[in-house]
C-alpha cells in the first residue's frame, strides 16, 4: 500500500503547489497600445456644375461615294494625274477624256440639220405670207379661207422640224460633253478601273471616287447613354452636341473635332441601339482656307467619340476608385478618423463618379488605396486638393 500511496501524494502536493503559485503570482503589467495613424491622400470636394460626357466608337465613312459610269462609248484618250487610287481633286477637274471624234461629227450633222429646217420654215413663212396676200385679192375674209390656201398645215409641219431639230442639237451636245468626265466635288480617287487606250462602252464602270469636304461617323448609344444627351429631335433647331474623336495614328494619341449633325432615327434591331451621325470638316486638311483638324483622318479609321451632354447641377465629381462597394466613401471627420458614409451617384464617366446626396461641402474624401477600410481607423492626410 505504501508504494501504491507514495506516488500518488507526491503527485498531489505538486498539484497543490502549482496552484498556489498560480494563484499567488502578480498580474503582468498592461501596457496602452499604440494608435498608429495610417497615412492617406484626400480630396476636398465641394458642390459644383459638371458637363456629362457620353462614349461611343465608330469608323469614319465619307459622307458621299460615288462609281463612275461611263454614258457614252469611245477610246481613253487621256487621264488626269490625279486620277490614281489616293489622288485628289477639285470640283470640276477634268479627270479623264474620252475620244470625242464621232460626237463631234454627229454634232456637226445636228447643226447643219437645224439649218436646213430652219431655212425650210423661212421658205414656208414666205408662202404662207403670199397666200394670204393673194387671198386678199379674192375680197373675201381671212375667216374664210380654207387651212391648206393659206398653208398653215406646212407652217406647223416646219416649225416641228425645227424643234426637232434643235433637240438633235442638244443631244449631241450633251453626248459630247459627256466623252469628258469631270469630278462634280472635292473629293479622292479610290478605284480605277480602266486606263488609256481601252474602249469603253456605255455603262462600264471607270472608277470610284468619294468627297473629302467631310465626313461622317456613325456612333451607337443605348438608353443610358441617350439620357445624359439633350434630346435630339429632327424638329427643334437647339445647337447639337460637339464630339471629340480619339484614335492612335503612327503610335501616337491624336484627337479630332466633329459635331453632331443629326440622328438617324431609328432604332437598330440587332442591338437596340440608336445612331446619331457625327460630321469632320476636312478630315484630309487639304482646304486652305480651313480652320478645323490639322491632322488628316483616314477613310476607314476607327475612333473613339466622346459626346458632350447634359449639364448636372450641385453635383460632387469624385474620382471612381475612391466609391466603395456599396456606393460607400471613406471620409476624414474632425477627430483624423476614418468614417464609412453611404452616398448616391446617378452620373458618372471615365474618370469621375457624380454625388448628389451623402456629401457636404468641403468632405475629405481618402482617395489613396487602402488596405481595408475600418470605421474609427484613425488616419493621417498627407496630401489634399480640391
């Protein structure tokens, strides 16, 4: 019994021991946390005006495309210089000639026909006047003389064959100018398709051309983007947006100046979106007189728009990666501590959300990232703007 007891006394009094010593030992020193302040950028905002701004894309098209066809027949003679895929033109320029030899002798033919009948209706004038004269003769009145005695008949046959005659003349004029082929705008060559020597025939295809005065971009918007944009109507003459176009030519950024001129008025099937047309005056910068772009702008460049819309009143514009997951921003209050404010924003585009309720004149919004936003966090500004 006694080597049973032993172990197990001695294991009680160490039991009891370590108890004591537990309970008797001092309560360790507590010692005050440090508050670190976390370092933060701010931005004072206040109530102001903002232009919303509405984007789209599109490729610039010109305004006015056209496929020459030749209307009569006959041999190249000639071609402009500048009738080359890439060349441009002056309204009016002579762009290519073809052989105008029979039109010319067909004209020729036209002319000497209109003499002769005119000499004919002369001829008839004269012995229509000596038929009345020898009608007089008879004493009787001119009412009564029958239509062939006084030859009225032939006088109207005449002045038919003169007219006629006269638009034979006016054919072949009009087909003779038609041998020369000019360019009825300002405008580039983007087609050839025939040179000098081939015979052409009516109807066959000598090229494409299309304006350069200006040109147009089609630019889709949605529901949303359409109600950041005064309304458009075909009705009102209100001033249309300006548009800025964005595209990167040769590896560098470069922007354009366009205006909205009108919206096609309908609505796509395919993906719901309404077109409104944005119009480049110069897109090639080759008017003199012109003071628009300076920088030319390819047919068939893809670009970028950004439409100039509603302007929205006591509005605070925000930067977008300082709004929170639940329309939240962390202000500064009076105390450097981070507050969590709940806000609304029915507006916002590339670089800004706008706030019109949650915020108050002169708020410190933190704009700089952060970690994890804690209410009550405290805070030190580094750095603030308006």
């Amino acid at each position: 019994m006694k080597k049973v007891l032993l172990p197990v006394a001695v294991l009680g009094a160490a039991a009891v021991i370590s108890i004591i010593i537990t309970i008797m030992r001092p309560a360790p020193l507590k010692l005050e946390a440090p508050d670190t302040a976390v370092a933060v950028k701010t931005l004072l905002v206040y109530a102001q005006s903002a232009n919303l701004l509405v984007e789209s894309q599109g490729t610039v098209l010109p305004s006015t495309r056209t496929k020459l066809i030749s209307e009569v027949s006959g041999a190249v003679l000639s071609l402009s210089p500048e009738f080359v895929v890439g060349g441009t033109f002056e309204a009016g320029d002579i762009l290519l000639q073809l052989d105008p030899t029979d039109y010319e002798v067909a004209l020729q033919r036209a002319e000497a026909r209109l003499i002769s009948m005119n000499a004919q209706a002369t001829f008839e004038l004269a012995r229509a006047t000596q038929a009345q004269k020898e009608w007089a003769m008879t004493g009787r009145p001119t009412a009564e003389a029958p239509l062939l005695a006084l030859r009225e008949p032939y006088i109207a046959e005449a002045r038919a064959n003169v007219l006629q005659a006269e638009a034979e003349v006016k054919q072949a004029k009009l087909k003779l100018a038609r041998t020369t082929i000019r360019a009825p705008y300002l405008g580039m060559v983007s087609a050839k398709t025939v040179d000098i020597g081939q015979y052409v025939t009516v109807a066959t295809p000598l090229g494409e051309i299309f304006a350069i005065d200006f040109a147009e971009v089609r630019l889709p918007l949605t529901e949303k983007d359409l109600a950041r944009l005064e309304l458009i109507s075909h009705s009102n003459n209100a001033e249309l947006p300006s548009v800025t176009l964005k595209a990167t030519v040769a590896s560098k950024p470069v922007q354009w100046t366009a205006q909205i001129v009108r919206s096609e008025g309908v609505v796509d099937q395919l993906n719901r979106s309404q077109y409104l047309v944005a119009q480049i005056d110069d897109p090639y910068a080759v008017i003199i007189d012109s003071v628009g772009n300076s920088m030319p702008l390819l047919m068939g460049t893809f670009v970028r728009a950004e439409i100039v819309g509603k302007t929205i009143d006591n509005v605070y514009a925000i930067p977008r990666h300082a709004l929170m997951e639940g329309n939240r921003v962390a202000l500064v209050d009076s105390d450097q501590r981070l507050s969590l404010t709940p806000v609304e924003s029915s507006h916002g585009d590339e670089q800004f959300y706008y706030v019109n309720a949650g915020l108050v004149d002169g708020s410190e919004i933190i704009v700089s990232a952060m970690g994890a936003a804690i209410e009550g966090m405290l805070v030190r500004p580094v750095g603030s703007a308006n």
